[in-house]
C-alpha cells in the first residue's frame, strides 16, 4: 500500500528541512495575530489582513533564520566527517606500517 505524501511540485515537503516547524510556528502566529487584533478593534476585515500578514511575515523570517542555522550546522557534520574520515584513514596507514 503506498502511503499518501505531502507534495507540492513532485516534491515531497516533509523531507524539506525546517518546513513543518516554519508553517506550525507561522500559522500559530498569524492566528494569534488575527484573534488579538479582532479583540482590540472588532474590525473582521483589518483583522484577517493581519493574520495573512503576520503568517507572510513570520513564515519568510523563520524560514530564513531556521535554513541559515541548518545550513552552518550541515556544514560542520560535514566538515566534521571529513576530518574523522582523514583520521581513520590516517590511523589506518599507522597501525600497518608498524605491524611491518
């Protein structure tokens, strides 16, 4: 049976880093937003604008913040990875040269 996939141009968005903490913190926002400035004004139009607004903005911030934070850290595991692999193969060369 195959399972139904979250995808938006043949790509399957639930392996894109940062998406699903970037849309529930945006989402949270723009209803929290839209609530808060409907109990200040009562004006249901203003408001409504406001919780696109406040979901626009807060959706390109965190995914702007949250991919820049994820792509130093993917660079580190990748450096570190390189490293420990240069270490192995280093340690590797020791032990059989000594052996001889």
């Amino acid at each position: 049976m195959e399972e139904n996939k979250f995808t938006l141009f043949g790509r399957n968005l639930e392996k894109v880093p940062c998406f699903k903490k970037t849309f529930t913190v945006s989402i949270y926002s723009g209803i929290a937003a839209g609530l808060g400035c409907f109990l200040f004004t009562s004006r249901v139009k203003r408001s409504a604008d406001v919780a696109v607004l406040s979901f626009a903005a807060t959706t390109l911030a965190f995914w702007t913040y949250c991919r820049y934070n994820w792509s130093k850290e993917y660079q580190l595991t990748q450096k570190m990875n390189t490293s420990l692999h240069n270490v192995m193969l280093s340690e590797g060369k020791e032990k059989s040269t000594n052996n001889e």
